[in-house]
C-alpha cells in the first residue's frame, strides 16, 4: 500500500511524481547515501526534485510509527517547510510525500522537494582562515531570528545550512533536513546548546556569539562563553572518535 501526497503547487506533475518511489532504486543521481538516500531527479518539465528516501524504523520504533504515536521521518519533512517558509525562514519547497505500507507496517517514507542549487555549506569555514567575519555575524542574525521565532533545528549542523552570498555582499541561508524541529519558546541555555557542532575556528564561533547575544538581547560576555563551553564539550567528545580537516582551538 503507498500512501501519495503531491503538493497543489505540483498537481501537473502528478502522473511523474507518483512514479518516483518505483524509479529511486535504478535512476536520480546519488547524493548522499548511508541509512538515508538521497538522490536528484528531474522532472519532464526541467524541474530538478531531492528525492529523500527514509530507512524502515527499526523494531520498536517502526511500532511507533505505524501506530501513529509518532509522525514518521518523510512526513515531518514534508509538513515542517511551510511553517519554516512562512517565518522567513528559506528552506526546499516541498513537492510530495510517499509512505509505503506491508501488513499495517510502516516501510519506506519518501520526502520530495526543490533541488537546491549553488549553495555552499558550512563546512567550507572550516578550511577558512580569514574572511569569514561577516558570514559569522549573518549566521548569528540568522540564529536568533531562527530562535525569536520559535524554531529549534535538531540537527542544526555544518552540511544541514546552506548559504551563498548575493550580489549586494547579502548572506542568504536555507535550513535542509529539517525532520527533527521542536517548536516553542527557545532559551538562552538551549539556543547557546544548539549551535555547538559548527565547525570553524575559534574566532568564526566567537563571531557568530557575540552577533547572536546582541540580536535576541542577552549579555553578550555570557553568551559567547556559554556557546565557547558547549563547543568545547562537544568537539572534546567528537574528536575522540572522529577525525576532522581542522584544528579544533579550544
């Protein structure tokens, strides 16, 4: 059993979008690939479709879902962007959902939005030695804004923010996976916690705090140490584990 959602927006592409669960696993590029798949198709009109397809839930959780005591992964992701969009908060329009079924069981999601093209992410900083200074003071005008309005990204990480910079010297940002969002009121503590895992130097963090303390109104000496003692907890951590194309400056 398939369950099909096609945004009106993208009612004339109906008969090609109902196709794309049978066509992910022999066609689309591959883009990402690991639990999750991720692979660009385009469409007959030139269209270029992310196509996300999410693993089976396992055990209890694929319960869980089924059931619908939780919202599964691909719906999230395809009900969460217009909430987003209409904060002024840029991410991928959404353009369908597809929820496979067997026995009552919930199987593979299927989240379908707008490529995104001509972004950078966020792991660029980190090969960045000078000149980020005004992309950090935008991302922490971006991080307050994202907070004030009540949005917590749980998963707010170098390669889930994209950014370029326009003609003006204006930075523009998109949030991408955007499944795990917790919606109310975010603390200094919490919004403090919540940009720990960008990569950068030092400097780059201490940037984007002092601009996040000054745009959501707290004390700007607390708030960059706050932020300074989450990342080091975290990056201490991660670095015992995994390697990383920098040096990490505690």
């Amino acid at each position: 059993m398939m369950k099909t959602v096609i945004h009106p927006r993208y009612e004339h592409l109906r008969d090609y979008l109902s196709t794309l669960p049978q066509r992910f696993e022999h066609e689309g590029m591959t883009i990402y690939e690991q639990r999750n798949c991720i692979k660009v198709f385009e469409a007959p009109d030139g269209t270029l479709l992310n196509v996300k397809r999410y693993h089976v839930p396992r055990s209890v959780n694929r319960l869980v879902y089924s059931l619908g005591l939780r919202q599964p992964k691909g719906w999230r992701a395809y009900t969460y962007p217009e909430r987003l969009l209409q904060c002024g908060i840029d991410t991928p329009a959404p353009v369908a959902y597809f929820e496979e079924r067997r026995g009552g069981l919930l199987g593979y999601t299927y989240f379908v939005s707008l490529q995104c093209e001509g972004m950078r992410t966020l792991y660029d900083v980190a090969r960045m030695d000078s000149g980020y200074e005004l992309l950090a003071e935008e991302l922490g005008n971006f991080t307050a804004h994202l907070h004030e309005q009540q949005i917590l990204h749980l998963d707010y990480t170098p390669g889930n923010i994209l950014w370029r910079q326009e003609d003006l010297g204006v930075f523009h940002f998109v949030l991408i996976d955007i499944n795990r969002m917790r919606f109310g009121a975010v603390s200094q503590r919490e919004g403090c916690k919540n940009v720990c895992r960008l990569w950068g130097p030092k400097h780059f963090v201490e940037l984007l705090a002092k601009h996040y303390a000054l745009s959501r109104g707290f004390d700007v000496e607390d708030t960059v140490a706050l932020i300074l003692r989450y990342r080091e907890r975290f990056w201490r951590r991660y670095t015992q584990k995994h390697e990383v194309p920098f040096e990490v400056e505690y």
